[in-house]
C-alpha cells in the first residue's frame, strides 16, 4: 500500500537565501527533531532530497551538495545520527520516508526529485514506491534492493558491523581502502578529508540503521516504479557489488545504468562530476516515459528477470594518442554532453519526431 500525498500543497516557499549557500536547521516532524541542511539553488526544477548512508551525518554529503550548479538541495540526519536525537523505538524504511514526507510538506513543495546512496539508496527506493506522486526522478547511487543484494565479502561486511570507522579515526585510515575502494586505495589525504567530517556515530543510532533494513527489500515491487531512474554504481565497490546496479536498473522499468570508474564513495571523490551527471538528468528535457500499466511492467520484470541487462558503462578508453581517458573525464564530457543541449525559448515546443 502507497501513501499518497496530494499535488495541491502549498507552493514552494520563496527563496531568500543566495544560490550556493547551505542553510542548516532543526525542524521537528510528527515529534521528531531532525537535523535539515540545505542548498539554496537558482533552478527552477523541483529540489532534490538526499538520503545519506549509513551513520552518515550530512556534512559527508557536503562535496556533493557544494558541487551543485543549480538545484536546490535537501538532506537531514535520520533520527540517532549527527544532529538528530535517537527516538525511543527502532524503525523501519517507511518510517524514514513517512518523516522525509512529512519535512518536504513543512517546506512547502509539492514535487520533488530523490536520490539515495548505499543506506539511503533504501530508503530512496521506499520512499519512490511510498509516495510516487511526490517523487519525480528518482537517483540511486552504490546501492542494492535490500537483502536480495549480491553481497560484498565477508572481511568486509565484518568491518561494517560496527560504527567504529566513525569514532576512530585510526581505525578508519586502516580499513577504509578495504571498505570504499576506488581513490580511497591511494589517497591518504583524501581519507583524511572524508574522516575530519564525520560526527561521532551513536552505537544504538547505528544499530537502529541496521535494523531499519533487516529483512527489507524492494525486489517484489520494483517493476511498478513510475518514476525515470538513473543508477550509479562505482566499478570498483567492494561495499555494494556493482552487479547490483545490473539488477536494479533491469528490474525498474524506466531506468538507465551508468559506471563510473571509481569505488562506494563517488560521490566524494568526484563530487562535481558526479553532481554534473545528476544534474544533467534531472534537467533533461528530451526524456519522456511511454505510460504502461502495471501488468505491462509485471511482464517486463519478468523478461529482464530471465536475462542479464547491459550497462552503460563508464570506464577507461584510448583516445587518439594512444593513452586512456580515466573515468573522470568520460563522467565529464558525458555530463557537458547533456548541458549543452540548446535549451528551448519559453513556450517553444521540441519535435517529437
């Protein structure tokens, strides 16, 4: 069962804060406390909602949220985690999603884009299914369908048992090569970085992450998935198996792949590259979804269930000297691609045909 929110809300609020900025807040939703960020944006396209990862405070996603050019943003710690108080009982998805409602009400929207990464590509996925009307894009990035995911190793998983790569950072210069792959194999600095933002993780907020998606999954319901979907999966994951990214962009009917050539943590790594990806497919004019019934994708969950889908991948490729471009500039010259796409005048019509 969906929870339907009504289109006829009230109007996006005004903005009085300058683009670029980061306005960060407490804002309390059916009793809960949650820390809110913000990142004003001169767009005019609906905001986009950003679930972090687990333990993930919002000033990881800080990078990201600094390397959009356009669109307003909005992220917030879930409850037990950074600057939101613990709530009494644990909770499940839909309860994360039921709060994200509830704030994006309080703000004033009536339509927004959603993006989720690893954890919170979960709850982005809950919240899409939960609210279809809500969500109109859907971004989800180093993420699976829950606990019928290919899971990473054992050593791995082991490491992420508990939030100690969180409180320590020693701990987390030693393990996090193992955990993120990508640049994280070979920058030190960049480790440095990425642990110098993170909050202390509260042991019990922790665990309520884990048990939030113990036993959840969204394999029986990802074939009614309305919304356009653009799958992220790094190529070196050793987290979140980039084979997950196959499955998930098979099993949404309208969804695309792309493979960046780097680990979990993308996002941070390549923040403006990966922000001028987003933000090129939240803005793409030329993308239209042919209606189709529910049967219709019933039927098409079950052929792509039979057979593997190509990905669309971005990975090194020889250029005309003779070298390799990396994944960074095939990210950037796919993402220019999108942006320099005339734009139309206001009240013209583009071909169809």
């Amino acid at each position: 069962m969906t929870d339907n929110l009504t289109n006829g809300g009230p109007a996006k609020p005004a903005a009085t804060e300058k683009p670029g900025e980061i306005e960060a807040r407490q804002i309390a939703i059916d009793g809960q406390l949650l820390q809110v960020a913000i990142r004003h944006g001169r767009g005019q396209q609906p905001p986009l909602l950003l679930f972090n990862g687990i333990a993930a405070n919002w000033e990881l996603a800080k990078p990201l949220l600094e390397a959009l050019t356009s669109t307003t943003a909005i992220i917030f710690d879930v409850p037990g985690v950074g600057g939101s108080p613990r709530p009494l009982l644990p909770y499940r998805p839909s309860t994360v999603a039921r709060l994200a409602a509830g704030l994006i009400a309080e703000l004033g929207y009536a339509e927004i884009d959603v993006a989720g990464v690893s954890w919170g590509g979960a709850i982005a996925q809950q919240f899409a299914h939960q609210y279809p009307k809500l969500c109109r894009r859907l971004v989800l990035a180093a993420t699976a369908a829950g606990v019928t995911m290919v899971p990473a190793s054992p050593s791995v998983l082991w490491k992420m048992a508990t939030p100690r790569r969180y409180t320590d950072k020693d701990y987390m210069n030693r393990v996090a090569a193992d955990l993120y792959g990508g640049a994280f194999r070979n920058d030190p600095a960049l480790i440095d970085r990425h642990a110098s933002a993170m909050h202390s993780a509260r042991n019990l907020g922790y665990l309520y992450q884990l048990l939030a998606v113990a036993g959840w999954t969204s394999l029986p319901w990802l074939w009614s998935l309305p919304q356009q979907t653009l799958v992220l999966m790094g190529s070196d994951d050793p987290l979140v198996p980039p084979i997950n990214g196959v499955f998930l962009a098979g099993l949404i009917p309208n969804a695309e792949l792309r493979m960046i050539d780097d680990g979990h943590l993308f996002m941070v790594t390549r923040p403006a590259e990966t922000a001028a990806l987003i933000e090129a497919f939240l803005t793409d004019e030329n993308r239209h979804v042919e209606p189709s019934s529910l049967l219709s994708r019933m039927v098409s969950w079950m052929e792509v269930s039979l057979r593997r889908p190509k990905a669309d991948a971005i990975k090194p490729e020889q250029n005309n000297k003779g070298g390799y471009h990396d994944g960074h500039d095939l990210i950037h010259r796919d993402a220019e691609e999108v942006r320099q796409r005339p734009r139309l005048a206001e009240g013209e019509c583009r071909p169809t045909g």
